[in-house]
C-alpha cells in the first residue's frame, strides 16, 4: 500500500488532487496544512503516525515542505526500512534546498515533477535523482473547478476588484537561511509597496481583498487598513478559487495563487519591490508593478 506524507498545503494541493484522480487507497501521514487540504478534497481522513505508515506501505509519496521536517524525516525512515520514496515537486523555487536540512542532504528515489520548465530545472539541481514528468493533477483539478464557478454579483461601478495573495516570504527565508531578507524584501514591504501604488494599476480599484497565506494569522495584515485608500477586505473566509472568481486583478510575490489567477484568465500582477529578486513563476504573463 502507499502511504502519502504531506505537511505544507502546497505540496498538498498536488498529492491530493493526484490521490482522488487516481483513486487510490492510502495510508496517510497528514500533519498542518495539509490535513485540510486533503479532507476538503476526499472527505474525513484518519491519519496514523510516521513510523507506522513506514512499517505498513510499500512505498512513500511525499510534498516537501519548509514549515515542517516531516516529509525531510520521511525519507530518512524509508531508506532504513528499504522502502521506495517518490516526491511530488509542487513549486519552482528551491529545489536543493528542500531536501537538505543544516549539512544534511536526503534525496528521495524518485522525483516527480508537473511541467517541463519544472523538469529542466530538477535535471539541473538534481542530477543524480530519477525524474518522471506527470501533468499537475492539481493544475487539472483546477480548471474542471473553475469551469463551474461563476462570480459573486457585485456592484458594477466600472472599478477594478483585486485580490492580493500573501506568502510567510520572511519565515521561509529565516529558517532556510537565517536571513528573513534573504529575497532582498519581506511580506510585510511587498504588500505595502503595492499599497503606496496600487494607482499603478491604471485603473481605479473599487475593492481590495487581502488574503493571507493558510499558515499565517488572519489578523497578520490588519494594519494595512491603517493605510489603505480604497475598500478593503480581510479574505480567507471563501476558497482561493472563488476569492479568484470573484476579482478582476491578482496581486502577489511569487505565490502560486498568482498561477491559479492565470489559469483563472485574470490579469496578474508581481508586487516585488525594487531591490528584491525577481519573482521566479516561470509565467511572461505576470507583470511587474509599474511606476
């Protein structure tokens, strides 16, 4: 049997969009985000602890994740019981990085990735692990959803809606590299950079939700309103698809949320301030806040 370990709700979204496409039956190893993101898809899951599901499976599939080594110690498990490890990249960035903790490095067997910009990249930084290329059942569950939404009736006044999609960028970067600059910006700056233009847009914004990441606080952004000039709202309380629906324009670093707005056919939109790295969505599509 296969057991599925997941933590970060990126690597999640993957793994359970790939689980229900293929019907698999699984053990699970569900730990933070991912737990919900898994029951929103398949319903109530019973989870077991690490070790078991290691004792159990004949092999392992896993997200990675930087909020958590549970994956990271995964590997380690398997590789002493001789079981075979799959991980499903769920991003761009980082490729190294997420299998290494301190001077550690644990690759897993095998190393699954959902496009070809995602597979040039993993057969750089990852020669010596075997790739296979699978269409991102996420990206696939996503468009068969959105095809069935339609947006929350509004007031038409001829002004833009945004939804700007926030990322912990500071937390990562502290923990990955004890530099919670290491980007050359932190969260906080992008959003208030985008705030302080938001005119840039070139054409007046009626509304401005703010969502934040699944692992922040809601309460993390409430100062923006302090500073803000047009209508805002807190977000978080409806899905990201519909959140997508429902606006005109994405805004964000360099979430994947920005991707879900293309594939929306929202207009989308970098908030990186100036001095920070571009951001790397591999997407000409996304433009950089103009001044």
């Amino acid at each position: 049997m296969l057991a599925v370990v997941s933590h970060d709700a990126g690597g999640a979204e993957v793994l359970s969009s790939y689980v229900r496409q293929q019907a698999l039956s699984c053990l699970y190893v569900l730990e933070g985000p991912a737990l919900r993101v898994f029951e929103r898809k398949l319903g109530t899951i019973r989870t077991v602890p690490l070790e078991v599901a290691v004792a159990q499976a004949s092999s392992l599939l896993c997200g990675t994740s930087w909020q958590s080594d549970l994956e990271f110690n995964a590997l380690a498990l398997a590789r002493e019981a001789g079981k075979p490890t799959v991980v499903f990249l769920d991003h761009w960035t980082n490729y190294r990085e997420r299998f290494t903790r301190g001077n550690e490095t644990r690759l897993p067997d095998e190393v699954w990735v959902g496009d070809r910009i995602a597979k040039d990249l993993a057969e750089n930084l990852l020669p010596s692990v075997p790739l296979r290329l699978i269409e991102n059942p996420y990206f696939r569950d996503l468009r068969q959803e959105l095809a069935l939404l339609t947006p929350n009736q509004g007031e038409d006044s001829g002004k833009l809606s945004v939804l700007y999609v926030c990322e912990p960028v500071s937390d990562h970067m502290e923990k990955q590299y004890g530099d919670a600059r290491h980007l050359g910006y932190v969260e906080h700056e992008a959003l208030a950079y985008f705030l302080k233009h938001i005119h840039a847009l070139s054409q007046p914004v009626g509304r401005l939700v703010i969502r934040p990441h699944p692992s922040e606080i809601p309460t993390k952004y409430d100062w923006a309103r302090a500073v803000c000039d047009v209508p805002l709202i807190m977000g978080g309380t409806q899905t990201l698809l519909q959140e997508v629906t429902d606006c005109d324009v994405v805004v964000g670093c360099e979430s994947m949320a920005m991707v879900v707005g293309l594939l929306a056919g929202k207009r989308v939109v970098s908030s990186i301030p100036p001095g920070g790295r571009p951001c790397v969505l591999p997407y000409p599509e996304i433009e950089r806040l103009a001044l």
